[in-house]
C-alpha cells in the first residue's frame, strides 16, 4: 500500500470516527496509531505512544491550559456576564439593532476572560436570546448572532486556540495572544455593523410588554450602570495581556495570577449568599475545569499520535513538494492551503481540526516563508467560521440547546455573518499588520 493511500485511508478513518461521536482525542489517537501500525509494527505503535504521552504533555508551558480554563470558569460563576450583558444592553439599545449589537459587544468582553467559544455562546445566550426575541428581533437573528459572536472566544485572548496552535507550532504563547487582540476587535465592529444595517428597516414588535428582565433593567433602568462586571473583565485582561506585555511574568505565570485573580472575585460575587454558596461555586468551577481540562490534553495526546504518523509517513514533506511544485506565489499558495480549512471546518470538530491542520500547513508555510504567528491567526478564524456552519457547527448547536430555539433556524441566520467572516479573513490576508502590530511591540 503506498504511503498516499495509507494517509487518506488514516483521515477518513479519523473523521469517521470523529462524526460517530467518539472523543476527538481517541479518534485521534486510534487513527494515528493505526497508520503507524500499517508502516511498522505493534511494538512501534506501542514505543510511540509512550513517548508522546510524555513529550506531549511534560512541557511546562501546557500549565497555562488549566490555569486559564480555571480563570474563565470562576469568571463565570462570578456573574460577570450579566452585568457585561447590562452595561452593553444600556449603552447601545437604543440604536437599530442595539440589543443584538450589545450581545456581541457583551461576547466580545466576556471571551476577555472565558478563552471559550462554547463557553461564551452557552452563556450568553441564556442572557440574550430570550431577550431578544421578546424585542421582537427575528429568532434566526437573534440565536445567529449569539452563535458568531460567540467565536469570538476562540480569537480574543485568553484563547485556547490560540494557545494551543501556539505549542504545537512552537511560536510564543504571549505574542499568538496578542496577535488575537486586534483581529477579535475587528471581528466584533464588523458584526455589529453588520447588524446596524440589517435592523436599521425592521419595525421591532415586541411580543411582551416588559421585553423581559434583563432588557428592562438594562435598557430602560434609570439607575447607574452595573460597571462591576466590566471592571472585572478589565482587571483580568490587564492582568494577563498587561503583565506580559510589561515583562512583569510569563503568559503561563499571568494565568496563574488570572486564576487567582478570578477565585477572588467570584468569593467576593457570593459573600452574601454565604459560605455554602462559595464553596459550591469554587467545587464546581474545579470540576468543570478538570473535566475541560482533561479533554484538552486528551485532544493533544490523541494529535501527537497522530502527528507522529504524518511525520512517518513524510506527509509534509509530501505537501510541501506537491505544492512548491505548482509554482505559484507563495501568497496564493497559503491562501489555497488555508481555503482548504473551511470544507474541512464543516465536518470537524473544530480543536480536532486544528491538531490536525498544524502540523500539515505549519511547515510548508516556513518554507514559503509566510509568518507563523499570521498563520495561527488565519486558522484560527477560519476555525471560527467552521464552529457555525452545518453539519458540525458546534455553537449553533449550543445556542439552540440552551435557548430552545431550533437549530436549522439558528443556522439559516448564520450565512450573512459567514460573508462578513470571510472578508475579515481577506482583510487579516492582505493587511498582516492587523495580526503582527501588537506582537512586534512585545517583541520589541
């Protein structure tokens, strides 16, 4: 069987595996070793395995995974996303599409502190959907919105997509979050630009009188503005991004800090509620996080496995021929590679796609020498658009699951926000500035 065979034969079985619901990391991991069972033998496989569970997990640098998904989870139990949602209701509500304009705005802080897209979508959409619905705004919209705004936990810092291109790639962990900044800030004005437009002819007719609790006493509450959320928010960004950006510590040790920095604010959140409300709240951010956690590493034991077949059965080397062989621009090259990743976005689970996509694109990029920490940016919004088109669509799922709201009608909002995507992706392409400004002045 010929090396080119063996490897299609290894991603279907990996896909397959993957849209049959089993763990991405043991799909991973049983389609990488089954390759490198075919180009060796079982005590190859076996050796191999044992080696990647320790190199792909003794690396001090992964200490920053937990540490951030501990902050984002105390944040959330710390109920920093409502008075986000409030402040962001009340600010802009008043404008044609402004509740829908205050979700992104509220998304985009919240994904400050979450690192998390799913995390991000679920809880916002407990806070908006409803909310908005009874606005008036049309369902699709209202759910679609959450859901793309929702991605943008996987751009704006602490992203653990960013995070985690970061170690397998090799690039500084502090200049991909930083690269994340600008690029999810873009993100967000184009959505809510988007909604401006898309709202500013719609006659909202609200189907209840008092619009719901959150709007009511966001939009049209007279009272000072609940800013203890976004002080928060503020604290833990400057924390993480000011901290490496002064050289005071690492990315790693600013998780850390961050962490801590969260479990202070979410005792603080429930000292009314008593002693048993903040120990139930510490107990179950520790197991989300664990549970989180450990999905995440499972995911970088299964891609190491399987990063080890690539590697064995020389599939970059075999990519990086097959396309420097084309002779054609390297700007055209790299954009047919990273096109390539929507398709694949559609039917993979998106943490899954990136293991995956790195170690085959990453090295054909430095030998065209395109930019890594660019490259990292591009996938990771190309990833983004994969999380709300069908059939995967991971948010657009969360989304119906936690408002109620069908999932064929959260996706049929969703394509108007996948052509803005897109242009935000051609627009990071054209201008790399966007993407590399910030991580040159950390550099520097």
């Amino acid at each position: 069987m010929s090396d080119v065979i063996l490897v299609g034969l290894v991603l279907v079985l990996t896909t397959a595996l993957i849209l049959l619901r089993m763990p991405v990391g043991i799909a991973l991991g049983l389609g990488g070793g089954f390759g490198l069972l075919m180009l060796r033998d079982a005590s190859h496989v076996l050796r191999t395995i044992a080696s990647t569970s320790f190199t792909q997990t003794h690396t001090f640098t992964l200490t920053i995974i937990p540490m951030f998904i501990l902050m984002g989870i105390f944040a959330v139990h710390s109920g920093i996303a409502k008075d986000v949602f409030a402040v962001a209701s009340r600010l802009f509500g008043k404008l044609p599409g402004g509740l829908a304009i205050a979700t992104v705005m509220a998304c985009a802080a919240f994904a400050a502190v979450s690192g998390s897209s799913i995390g991000t979508a679920a809880t916002m959409s407990r806070l908006s959907v409803r909310e908005m619905a009874r606005a008036g705004y049309p369902l699709q919209v209202a759910s679609a919105t959450v859901a793309v705004a929702g991605t943008l936990g996987a751009m704006i810092p602490p992203s653990l997509f960013l995070v985690v291109y970061a170690i397998i790639s090799g690039e500084s962990v502090g200049a991909m979050l930083a690269a994340g900044i600008i690029p999810g800030i873009l993100s967000a004005i184009a959505y809510a630009i988007y909604l401006f437009f898309r709202m500013r002819k719609v006659t909202l007719t609200p189907s209840s009188p008092g619009m719901g609790d959150a709007l009511e006493s966001a939009t049209n509450a007279k009272g000072p503005l609940p800013w203890g959320g976004v002080v928060k928010v503020g604290i833990l960004f400057a924390i993480i991004m000011g901290g490496i950006y002064s050289g005071l510590f690492t990315a790693t040790e600013s998780a850390a800090i961050g962490a801590v920095a969260a479990l202070i604010m979410l005792v603080v959140s429930k000292l009314r509620e008593g002693a048993r409300a903040i120990g139930n709240g510490i107990t179950e951010s520790f197991k989300e996080a664990a549970s989180t956690t450990s999905m995440v590493f499972l995911v970088i034991l299964g891609s190491g496995i399987l990063s080890a077949f690539f590697v064995l059965a020389g599939v970059p080397d075999m990519l990086a021929d097959a396309v420097l062989g084309m002779n054609m621009p390297g700007w055209l090259t790299m954009a047919m590679l990273l096109a390539v990743l929507i398709p694949m976005g559609m039917v993979l689970e998106s943490m899954s796609m990136l293991v995956i996509a790195v170690p085959l694109i990453y090295p054909v990029a430095e030998q065209l020498g395109f930019n890594g920490i660019l490259l990292g940016v591009l996938m990771v919004k190309l990833i983004e658009i994969g999380m709300v088109t069908p059939p995967v669509g991971i948010n657009c799922y969360v989304v119906a699951g936690t408002s109620g709201v069908k999932a064929t009608t959260v996706f049929k909002g969703i394509w108007p926000f996948v052509a803005v995507e897109l242009l935000i992706c051609v627009l990071l392409f054209v201008f790399p500035a966007l993407s590399l400004a910030l991580p040159a002045l950390i550099r520097n």
